[in-house]
C-alpha cells in the first residue's frame, strides 16, 4: 500500500507540514478524478507494482485551498513519487535540488541524522488526466518520462537519475532509472 498519510511524519527533505499538504494536493486530484481510497495505483517501468492508495479525508476546505489543479498536480504527483522511491527503490528524499539542476530531490538512504550521502537524483512529473484508453494513457506517461529523463542531463554526474511520472486519471506511475 501506498499511504499518503505516512508523510505527515515528514522526510528528511519534506518537513511534516509540506509532506500533509503535498498528501492533501494528491487526495484533491484523485478524488478530481472520481477516485475513492483503497483506489490501484499501477506502477510500471523499473519496478512494476499495483499498490492501493491512501490518502487523508478530503473536504470541501481541501478543494478550495488546491483549486488550482496544476498546481495540486504538481504536489500530488511528488507525495506519490517519494513514497514510491523509499517504497520500491529503498531511497528517501534527503534535500531539495536548486533550480536549474534538471531535477526536484536528491535521493539517499535514510538514516539518524546528517550527513546524508546523496546516491540517485529524483525528477517528478504529474498529469491530472490522460485522454484516451489506457494504452494511449500508458504512451503520454512514458512520453513524459523520456522529456524529464533529457531534463535530468543537466546535472548529470556519476550517480543515477530516477524519473517518476504519475498520472491521475488511471491512475498509474511509471519509475525509470538512468
């Protein structure tokens, strides 16, 4: 299971405060898409995966405070990602990148206090909604990872880059390491 709410505890990188409200923007998309909890959330690519989802009880104050859908998309898409990573690919999101760098975190391995050794780089993408069936939903996910896997050259260096695209409408993840 894939449960938001973990993050209400926070990341090294994602105070308790960010990681509910990224949690919330998450809930307010699927929701947006006539999702319920416990909803599949496929993932494919490097890891392939069904995972329900959970996510806290969203309200109408909810709604409002992520009525801009791209914005929440944008949130929801990375709460989904860094549980994935720590999930799926035993890293945790340790430090925000600067702007510029191609990329959204470092990823590293969690442990009890600094310093954390960054081991992968960790670039996220959202879609609200897909047109079409899911094969054509399955080729824009991919489309778009192949775009943010170029953005990641920018800070291309000696450690891998993870892209995970999530896409609301089916919903569904695909994960790529280069």
């Amino acid at each position: 299971m894939i449960d938001l709410n973990e993050l209400r505890n926070g990341l090294p990188a994602i105070t308790p405060a960010w990681g509910r409200a990224m949690a919330e923007a998450a809930g307010v998309c699927l929701e947006s898409q006539g999702h319920r909890r416990s909803v599949p959330l496929r993932v494919m690519g490097h890891v392939s995966h069904t995972h329900p989802l959970d996510w806290p009880p969203i309200g109408d104050q909810e709604r409002r405070s992520w009525a801009d859908l791209q914005e929440a998309t944008e949130y929801g898409a990375t709460a989904i990602a860094a549980l994935l990573a720590k999930q799926e690919l035993g890293y945790t999101v340790v430090e925000r990148a600067a702007k510029g760098t191609g990329i959204d975190y470092w990823l590293g391995n969690e442990v009890e206090g600094p310093p954390f050794q960054n081991k992968a780089r960790l670039e996220v993408s959202g879609i609200l909604r897909a047109e079409g069936n899911s094969q054509d939903v399955q080729t824009a996910v991919s489309v778009r990872v192949r775009a943010k896997q170029r953005q990641t050259q920018q800070s291309r260096g000696t450690l891998p880059a993870c892209v995970i695209v999530v896409e609301f409408g089916s919903p569904l993840a695909e994960v790529q390491m280069t």
